[in-house]
C-alpha cells in the first residue's frame, strides 16, 4: 500500500499539469481587471491552480503559484515570502503576474473590438494578516497595499498611456476545523473589497470551499467564488486547487 500512495504522488504533478490545461480552455484569470469596459452579466469560469509551500526556517514560508488559462492563453504567476512576526501577525510581501489577451478583455467588457493588444499587469504587494480563534473558529483579518503596473494598451484604436495604481485591499476570513475519517477538513470562508486609487471601491470578492487532506504534504481545495468589478461582466469560478507543502527542515 505504501508503494502505490507514493507511485501516486510521483504522477501528482504529471496529471496537476495536464488538468491545468484541460481546465484552463475554460477559465478566466483570477485577478483579471480590464481597464475599461461596460460589462453585465456574468462568466463561469472553471479554474485549477497549484500551490508550493516550501518552508524556509520556522517562522518563514515561500510560496508559489500557478494559474494557466487556456484558450486564452493568459498565463498568471505569484510569488509569496510569508513571516510569521508573532502568534497572531504574519507579514507577506508578494508578486502577481497575469497577461490576458485582447479578445478575453473583450468578452468581459462586453464591448466587441475595443481592446486590440494583450494587457499585462505587474503587481507588488505587502500585507499584514491578524490571527486568532474564537471556540475552534479560525478568524483573519488581511489588510493588503498594491502596487499595481499597467503598461501602454490599446483601446478603441487609442494608445493609452502606462501607469500606476495604489490598491487597498481587505479581507475578512474563516475557518473552522473538522475531524473526518482520521483527518481534518477545514471549510472556509472569506469577504474581500478593493479600492482603488481615483476610482473608489472597485471589486468585491466572496469565496467559500473547503481544504482536504489527500496526502501528509499534499491538500486538494474545492471552492466557488463570485466576484464583482465596476466595468465588467461578474466571474462566478469553479475553483479546483493542489496544495503541496515541502516538509521542514
């Protein structure tokens, strides 16, 4: 039996890039902001993702993360450097890439033709994460500043100039363990909103699902998540996550 559990997980990552792929034929980028737009409506979009954890001292994780969307082919990329300051405070600086081409910025701004060249975006981000459990509930509050790069793009055959963004992030969070089958589940649930700066509050974000344990270093996260932005059409996604976690040194 134990022969086969890790024959299982040397093929883990094989089929995790395999079903990124299926998957990603029909999935919108999770951190897709279309610069302009008049979306209404909405998009369901199926979504696989694949998280590393790869601790680095006791207090200090990296973290990597991968997203590929298909037929878009609009890659996104994340990486992490979370460090615990105390029991109930954690600091993470991070990096976001995403590229989306021009006819998946067009089919969320419901606007045919307006959008004629890829944009990408580059985000900086540092954050602070307060902790702490209330009768075995696991509550979080995340306050986040971004940095956000957009380039030069193309709209309404218009070259619009590159610029900068600061973004305010908060997310309310929580989770709550359950003992099943000799291992704990963990279903969540959390409530995000954006502001951005010259524009207000921009973005809602609610996410519910549930961590599972597969393996002793790997989880597997089902989860569904609406979000709402000024200008484009609401994604409702259909996320399926791994999670793998290096073992510590």
């Amino acid at each position: 039996m134990r022969g086969f559990t890790k024959f299982v997980l040397h093929l883990v990552p094989t089929f995790l890039v395999l079903w990124l792929v299926f998957l990603g034929g029909r999935c919108i980028a999770q951190e897709v902001d279309v610069p302009t737009g008049r979306g209404s409506g909405s998009v369901v979009a199926p979504t696989g993702w694949a998280e590393l954890i790869a601790p680095v001292q006791q207090r200090i994780d990296l973290k990597f993360y991968g997203f590929y969307i298909g037929e878009l082919k609009a890659p996104s990329a994340q990486f992490d450097a979370t460090f615990r300051a105390t029991r109930f405070l954690s600091i993470t600086p991070s990096y976001l890439y995403y590229s989306v081409p021009a006819d998946g910025l067009n089919e969320l701004a419901n606007h045919s033709g307006g959008f004629t060249r890829t944009v990408e975006e580059h985000q900086f981000r540092i954050d602070g994460t307060v902790m702490f459990s209330v009768h075995k509930f696991e509550i979080s509050e995340r306050n986040m500043y971004v940095r956000r790069f957009l380039p030069t793009y193309m709209y309404g055959g218009k070259s619009l100039p590159e610029k900068e963004i600061n973004r305010y992030r908060n997310r309310i969070a929580v989770a709550y363990p359950l003992a099943v089958g000799g291992h704990i589940w963990k279903p969540f649930a959390s409530y995000e909103a954006f502001y951005d700066q010259g524009s207000g509050w921009t973005k809602n974000r609610a996410w519910t699902g549930v961590t599972v344990p597969i393996e002793k270093h790997v989880s597997f996260q089902p989860s569904y998540m609406w979000e709402n932005t000024n200008g484009i059409k609401d994604l409702r996604y259909l996320m399926f996550g791994l999670i793998f976690r290096m073992p510590s040194r």
